[in-house]
C-alpha cells in the first residue's frame, strides 16, 4: 500500500509531525521532509533530485516522487512553543542524574518506528556498499531549548544517532576533551539540515562518538534519528 500514514508520537497542535511510508508521488505544501531509510529518497516534480539515506530537506510545495519512509515536520505554532514542559516534554535531568542542573533541555515523547536492516559501516559513511545487514530499531524524537543553550557535551550513546534541524538555528560541535574550549568542529544547523554520522563502528554493536554536544544560537527543535542495535 502506498502512502501509509501517520501522526508522530510528539504531533500536537504546535507540531505538525508524519511518519509516511511507502511514499509514492506525495505532494508536501511546507515541511522539513526527513529520509529515514537507507535508500534514497527522490524528489522534484519536472527535475527530479536524490535525498540520501538519512539526509533532509525542506519541501514547500514540493513533492516525494518515491521514498521508503519519510518523516515530515513542521513547527506549525510558534507561540508558546517553549511551553513545551507543560505538555508532556521532559526535562533531561529528570532522566540523566549527572545532567547540569541548570541547563533547559527537554525531549519529546520517543517514537518508534519499526525496524531497519543495514550495514551500520555504511551508516556511518565508512564504506560505500552493505558487506553485512544488521537490523536496528528505529526510534526518533524531538528536542527543544532556548537560544544559547549548551546541551551538554557527551560521547557516550548505545545507538547510532543523528539529527535534523526543525526550527530555528544551532551547531553540532566536535571536542578533544570535555571542554567546550577544546571545539575542533562546528556543523551549523540551519531548518532542513541533516548532519553526517559522528560515530564510526568499532566492532559488532560497537561504535565510539567523539566528545559533542548540540548548541542552541536561537530557540530551537531538532530532531533526533535513533537506531538501536
Ligand atoms: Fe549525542
């Protein structure tokens, strides 16, 4: 069947948020528009273009000629957004005890998805064609904080991870050490952007992150794509 569709675990009136699947000629009038497969998506009407597996863009007036499935999202009402804690986000301190006290990050309900076979080396974009497939669960949720937020630098996950920006403006940043003095990279994160992998795999369910962190430069929502081994 082609166009299955869905509202997301964190859809509410603020966020518009879509799980599409089987995506067949799929006319999308203004959202971020997410692959999260790992096949291309196609888009384009006359001209046709190529998202890559788990790569985005931002459709207004656009169309998915084909996808395997696809997240659209789009912050629909700005007003209030950062009310978030009020209707059902959570406090990441409230889940991480060593998390800063005084730091407002807050997460979505998580969503997920369903399975995903891949090679997780061709995740991460350190080889080019699958040699093994691995199922992985596929999870996603959205984070919101307000403008210079630090949210916190970690290398720690038990998952593959990346993200997309949803609303506003931020940075992926890369560290030496636990040190935000110690900043060897900044990815800028502009609405629609998908930043690479981080992660490179080190051995079955194994992987290392460098030392990252996301940061806020104005009030923003980005979208975390997980996938559990
Ligand atoms: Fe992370």
């Amino acid at each position: 069947m082609a166009n299955v569709t869905r509202n997301l675990a964190f859809a509410d009136e603020f966020i518009s948020a879509t799980l599409v699947e089987n995506v067949v000629d799929y006319d999308v009038g203004d959202a971020v528009v997410v692959n999260i497969s790992p096949s291309p998506m196609i888009t384009g009407h006359e001209h046709a273009a190529i998202v890559p597996a788990w790569k985005s863009t931002w459709l207004k007036g656009g169309r998915i000629r084909s996808a395997q499935r696809t997240a659209l999202i789009k912050v629909v009402q700005p007003t209030n957004l950062g009310g978030c804690m009020f209707r059902g986000w959570d406090w990441l301190g409230n889940r991480v005890k060593s998390f800063p006290r005084d730091t407002p990050l807050f997460i979505s309900p998580q969503d997920e998805i369903g399975t995903v076979s891949l090679d997780p080396e061709v995740f991460t974009n350190e080889r080019i064609r699958p040699e093994t497939s691995q199922s992985f669960i596929l999870k996603l949720n959205l984070w919101w904080a307000p403008g210079d937020t630090d949210c916190f630098i970690h290398n720690e996950h038990p998952f593959l991870e990346t993200h997309t920006q949803i609303h506003g403006a931020g940075r992926m940043q890369k560290f030496r050490q636990r040190n935000h003095k110690t900043l060897y990279e900044d990815v800028p994160m502009a609405i629609g952007y998908s930043h690479d992998p981080f992660c490179r795999v080190t051995g079955k369910n194994q992987w290392t992150y460098p030392w990252h962190r996301y940061y806020s430069d104005t009030d923003s929502v980005w979208l975390a794509i997980e996938l559990h081994p």
